[in-house]
C-alpha cells in the first residue's frame, strides 16, 4: 500500500520542527516528505491536524505471565494503538520474572501472535529479581533483551549490582535502574511532608530517590556501564543527573507522564488511583521535572503503564497497589503541557518517541526519509471527558478518570498498516 497524507501539521522531533506538509509512505517505510503522492496512492487528508512519529512507550507491565485478568498483551496491544503508541517495552516484573532465554521466547511469541503494534523486552537483571546472582544477560541479549532491569526491586547489595554493572559494560548491554533507596522507601505510600501528616499516611523523603541515584552514580563511574534511571522526579535529583551527562557518563533518565501532570494533593482523600510508584512529588518537583525536560536533562517520557484489578485499588490507601494505566491516556495527558504552554510539540515527541527509540537502539520515533512508516495522526484540541470504563485496558485504574483532556487519536500505522482508525477519510 502507497499512503499519501496531505495538509498535515508534520511533527519531527529529530529536526525539532512544526509545520505543514504532506508525507508519502511506500512499502511500509517513509519515501518522501513534501512530494507530489505517486500513482495510485490512497491519500489521506489529515485536514490540518497533527502527523507524528508513533510514541514509544518504555516500561509497560504486561501480566503474562501470571497476570492475564489484570493486562493480555492483546488488550495492551489495542490500548496502545488507540493511543497512538506504535512500539512499547514491556517490563520482566511478570509472574515468574523474565530471567530465562526461554521466558524471554514466550513473552515474544505471545505478543508477535496477539498485538499489532510493535513489542521489545526487557529482561531481568538477577535471578528472580531477587538481587542475589545475575541473570544470564549474555544468553537473554542474544534471545532479543533491549535492555535489563529488576523493576521497582532495587539491588541492595553493592557489590553484586557493581559485577551486573561490569559485565553488561562488556556486552554493551543497557541497564535500567528504579532509583529509590529501598530502606527509607518501604512501607511509604506518599512523599513525606506537611500533606503525608495531616492525611495519617506514612511517607518517604525525596532523599531517597537521589541517595539511590547517587549510589549508581558512583558505580557508573567505576564500571562504565550503559545507565537509564527509569524515573527521575524530584528536583533534587536533577544537579546530580545533570553532572553525571557533564562527567560523560552514559547515563539517561525518564519519567511517567503520571509524575509531570499530577502531584501530590491530587490523593485528595485517600483515592488509590493516584498511588504510584514512586509517589506523586509536590507542585515545585513537578515543575522542576518539566523544565528538566524541556532541556532534555530527563530525556524520555512513559507511562509507566501498570494495570491493577479493582480488588487491588479499593483498599486503604496504605495498602492498595501502586500504579496505573497509561497506555491509551499518555498522548492526552501529555498535551496537557502543550496546552498550558511548558513544551511543544517537538519536545514531547523528542521524550516520548525519539529519545526512547535512539536509546533502545531502534529505527523509530523519526519522521525522514528511510524511517519506518510507524506513525499517529491526532488533533491535539479536540476535548473530551476521560471514562475509565470506555478504556481498552482490561483494567481501568486511571487517575484521569473524570478528567477533562485534550487530544484524540484519529489514526495510528505500523510499517505503513492502519492499526486504529477513527474519523480518517
């Protein structure tokens, strides 16, 4: 199929452009930007709305294994696509962990046989994530691993974590690290401060998301390994990662959409869908993040995407599980930054495809000559109030429900195949 797509507002993170344009699409790959359509091309007026890179959305629970009833990869293939995300990279947290070459292949064969957007892995970082005895990295990056991470489980011994740091540096292989100090931030539920005590709730210093960076920091220096910090979102943090990249240290950081639209006093009372992992930061974090952003100091932008059941979320707050969906509410809830005038276009997409694809090592997130034909085509003024329930996700635990948006998806492609389409010609 030859696509031509016409009067669009081409998006291009790579070139940091906004502008009008057409865009021609053959054999799967973009052929042209500004070209007259070929003979027998399918045009697509996109009548002045957005034309970007499909997002690719970096650290996404899937529960298979283990946890079907909250998340199939077939659901979280439809609530990618419907939301114009084109590629994502699951998480190893599954039941059991992705430790195993053979783990690793089902997980593959599972998501190539169920979803039509495109899938890459991670793969845990020590046995069982249990932070004891490296996994085999060597045998998981031949199986297909973009990268090795134990989630949310941080390694508490140094020493084993430095071995995992030495040989992923021989491999090149990149590891993704949550930078939470593991003894301050056990058992927290919020970020500690004058909200965690008047609501009762037990909370963890910001302190501890940059003694667990600095920690890394350390290693890095030592070992030379390839770094991503899976989320960076406290202000304090931020002149230790910006003197790490000044140091040459091949260190990356991201953050959930969640933690740049949303902060602390939105738990109001005690309402589990905003408990997260980690907790929502104050009002001056959330702005440092943005700006941090904006600079490209936090290079990539997710949605952390963490399904939960309802026998999960309504509980206490203290012991309800962390985390939310994301998958088909990341491209709205970003374009709430462009709406309020702290990033353009350009800089999101440069967060929230290109940056995680260069990193990765993938063709995505590009909108030249050459590149794969994975893109979205949206209007970013289009309003709409958030029902959970209309979510694709099997589970429905959004913290934008009720939440007036701005932004719909009108159509998503993957190598130049229609995988969503709402209101194209």
């Amino acid at each position: 199929m030859i696509l031509q797509f016409t009067n669009a507002r081409l998006i291009d993170p790579e070139a940091g452009t906004d502008r009008s344009g057409s865009l021609t699409v053959e054999n799967g790959r973009i052929s042209a930007v500004d070209a007259d359509a070929p003979a027998g091309a399918r045009v697509i007026d996109a009548r002045g709305k957005c034309l970007a890179p499909g997002i690719v959305d970096w650290g996404v629970h899937v529960g298979e294994p283990g946890g079907r009833h909250k998340e199939s990869f077939r659901s979280a293939g439809r609530a990618a696509a419907a939301g114009g995300v084109t590629t994502f990279i699951t998480r190893p947290d599954t039941t059991p962990p992705t430790d195993t070459p053979e783990a690793l292949d089902f997980l593959r064969r599972r998501a190539d046989a169920e979803t039509q957007v495109k899938v890459h892995h991670m793969a845990t970082l020590t046995r069982g994530r249990d932070g004891r005895e490296m996994a085999e990295i060597g045998f998981l990056q031949d199986a297909g691993a973009v990268a090795f991470s134990d989630g949310e489980k941080v390694t508490r011994d140094t020493k084993v974590f430095s071995r995992c740091l030495t040989y992923a540096r021989s491999l090149g292989a990149l590891v993704v690290a949550h930078t939470q100090d593991p003894g301050l931030s056990s058992g927290a539920a919020v970020t500690s401060g004058k909200f965690a005590s008047l609501r009762g709730l037990p909370g963890v210093s910001p302190m501890a998301e940059r003694m667990a960076f600095d920690r890394d920091m350390a290693l890095i220096e030592m070992t030379g390994a390839r770094y991503h910090a899976e989320q960076i979102t406290c202000a304090r943090t931020l002149p230790a990662l910006e003197r790490a990249k000044a140091n040459g240290l091949d260190v990356t950081a991201g953050i959930s959409i969640h933690h740049l639209t949303l902060n602390e006093f939105d738990v109001g009372d005690y309402r589990s869908f905003f408990k997260l992992s980690p907790p929502l930061r104050s009002e001056d974090d959330r702005l440092a993040a943005i700006e941090a952003v904006a600079k490209g100091t936090i290079d990539v932008i997710c949605s952390m995407h963490t399904p939960q059941d309802e026998e999960s979320k309504r509980l206490p707050f203290e012991e309800a599980a962390p985390g939310a969906v994301g998958l088909e509410t990341l491209l709205p809830a970003a374009l709430r930054l462009y709406h309020n005038g702290q990033l353009t276009l350009p800089q999101l997409w440069r967060a929230m495809a290109l940056n995680p694809a260069r990193r990765l090592g993938l063709e995505a997130g590009r909108l030249s000559a050459g590149a794969p034909a994975d893109l979205v085509l949206f209007d970013a003024d289009a309003p709409f109030v958030l029902d959970r329930f209309t979510l694709r996700s099997k589970s429905k635990n959004s913290p934008f429900d009720g939440a007036r948006l701005q932004g719909k998806v009108l159509g998503t492609w993957v190598d130049g195949q229609p995988v969503y389409e709402r209101e194209v010609a």
